[in-house]
C-alpha cells in the first residue's frame, strides 16, 4: 500500500494522477507529468465510459490522445466501452491489459463505476497499473478510485483511495467539509480544475499545477483522534 501521512493508496508499480478535471488545452503540464512517468512505450488508451454517449466524447478523446502524441507519449486509441457487454469484451480488455497510460475520462462517475465493476475490463485496469503503467482519472473519473466520491452526486468507488472521499471540479470549502463530516471515516482531497495529485510507486506525492493552485486536504474525525 503506497503511504504518505494518513494518505494510502492501492499497491502497483505504476502512477495514479487524480485530476480536478478541465479542457484538454488546460492539461498539457498534467499529461507531461503522465508521460514522463510511463515504464515503457506501450499504448495510450482513452476510456470514455464515464461521458454521456458512445459520440458524446469523440473529440475530447481524439484531442487528449493526439495531444499525449504531441507531447512526445505514445501513440493510443479509445477503448469503446459504454455498456457491462462492451467492459466484458475480450478485446477491450487485451487494450488494457496492454497499455502503458490509462485516461479515464471525465463525466458522470457513477457510470463509470457501474459499467467496470466486476468485470474482466476492471480486473485489466487493474493489472496494467500492477504492472506499471500510468492511470489518468480525469475529474469525475477520479470519484471512481476514492471509496467516496463527490461530483455530480455522492457515489461509493472502487477503494484504489481507502478512506478517501475524493471531490474534483473543487471550488467550495464548505461542500468538502460537510461531505467528510458526513463520512468521518473519510480523508478528503479537493482537486480543483486544471490541477492534479500524483501518487507514485514509492510513496511519491506530486501536485501538478500551471497556476498554483493547491488540493485541499479536510481530515475526517477519525484522523484528528
């Protein structure tokens, strides 16, 4: 389990760059990052599960990966899952295994975590970041790997954060501090847009930010007892 202070992540040799989400030309310093801490050259790969429509992210998904490219990463495709039968697919779930960077992308979070759960897809995710590779969770997405989210609505994720309600498009104080009051069970990180935190394989701990901004940390009870 990767630590730092009351912070703890999921095991695996690769990163996990939680962003508070924003448009793809907002995010070149946070897809730098990404790419400059990848093991190898494989493949890129866009999941769009959490956006609204099979079209409904089409150029937001060809924009990130032409601009991972650009930036000097690997080359990279969109993986079609929308449905429980598309994240079953066994050539969905050989991209994953494959790649080398994962970007979850944004929307509606509970999608996310209803369409992947337990299914094959999910189990590649997770053995792509075991074996090293970089998982983007972009706004809403990084909901999915917290044990709570809260974006559009509050959600119960996969737990990759034990303990962590996690709250990107971060703009309000109060919200954060209510939800963990709510749950004192619960560390939470604030995210705010165009911002990221980056939890690396040796207990690295890096917020990347073109403007300054910082992620918020509100301990739950349980950490202040």
């Amino acid at each position: 389990m990767g630590k730092a202070g009351p912070l703890r992540w999921r095991d695996g040799r690769g990163w996990l760059v939680l962003t508070g989400g924003g448009k793809p030309k907002d995010i070149p310093h946070i897809l730098r990052a990404a790419i400059e801490a990848m093991s190898d050259e494989s493949p890129a790969v866009f999941v769009p599960t959490a956006s609204a429509a099979p079209d409904g992210d089409h150029d937001t998904s060809q924009r990130i990966l032409a601009q991972i490219e650009a930036l000097g990463g690997p080359a990279g495709y969109v993986t079609p899952i929308f449905t429980h039968a598309d994240a079953t697919d066994l050539r969905n779930v050989r991209r994953l295994a494959q790649a080398g960077l994962v970007y979850l992308g944004d929307g509606q979070a509970q999608r996310l975590v209803t369409t992947l759960s337990d299914t094959p897809t999910l189990d590649a995710l997770v053995a792509a970041y075991e074996a090293g590779a970089v998982v983007v969770a972009a706004g809403a997405a990084a909901c999915a790997l917290g044990a709570r989210g809260l974006c559009e609505r509050e959600i119960a994720g996969w737990g990759w954060l034990p303990d962590v309600l996690i709250c990107p498009h971060y703009a309000e104080a109060s919200t954060l501090r209510e939800a963990v009051k709510a749950h004192p069970e619960c560390l939470g990180l604030g995210i705010p847009q165009d911002t990221a935190l980056a939890l690396g394989p040796e207990n690295q701990v890096q917020t990347l930010s073109a403007s300054g901004q910082q992620v918020t940390v509100v301990l739950g009870h349980r950490f202040r007892s």
